[in-house]
C-alpha cells in the first residue's frame, strides 16, 4: 500500500518505520503545493492530510480543498484521513459538504490510528 502523509505544521508523531515494517511505501512531504505536484506523477491508495484552518482566505477555508479537487479529478481516488482540532470541525463540515472523499481524525493522537487504516 502507498501512502501520502501532508504535513504542514506537523508536531505529532506520523509512526512511518511502524508502517514501513508493515511493508507500506510511505512518503512525507511537508507542504500542500509540493504533494500536489507529487500526486501528478502517483497515486496512493491512502492520504493522511492536515486541515489548517485559515480565516485569511477568501474562498475557502484552507489547502485541503486544492488537494480534494485534484483527487477528486483522478481515475482512482485514494481514502483520505483529514488529522484536525476538535474545534476547526464547524468549518471542516463545510469542506465536507464540497468534497464528503474523508474521514477524521482528532488531535491529541494518544497511539498509533494510522494503522486502523493501514489494516493492521
């Protein structure tokens, strides 16, 4: 299994050997403009993707809508795991309305939920 992890802000811990022994392909990148050039060339089978409110942006609420529309756009759409505050969820609803590809998880991260994704 291939997975993408966005990282933006990150201060969390992604448990990527714990993947990798599971031989899952894992790939890190840490900003949204460069995983969007990466998903032009692949396409993995699971992303884990920050939301990052930001109340900046005129029309909408933050990166996460660029990477949706563009997975949205292939022949094969991976699962999407969002990792958000429990206090972003008024406006993560209204990505959800746009673009209902996701699932959530919620900050603190206390084990390891990846791997309730993984299949492990």
């Amino acid at each position: 299994m291939q997975i993408l992890f966005i990282v933006e802000v990150g201060g969390y811990p992604l448990f990527t050997s714990e993947m990798e022994n599971n031989n899952h392909q894992v790939t890190v990148i840490r900003s949204m403009r460069k995983a969007l050039s990466w998903l032009k060339k692949q396409s993995p089978d699971l992303v884990f993707a920050e939301f990052n409110f930001e109340p900046t942006f005129r029309d909408r609420v933050s990166s996460l809508e660029s990477l949706l529309a563009t997975l949205q756009s292939k022949n094969s759409i991976p699962r999407v795991v969002v990792i958000t505050e429990e206090q972003d969820q008024t406006h993560l609803d209204k990505l959800h309305q746009r673009f209902p590809l996701f699932s959530t998880l919620y900050f603190p991260l206390a084990h390891n939920p990846f791997l309730d994704y993984t299949g492990h």
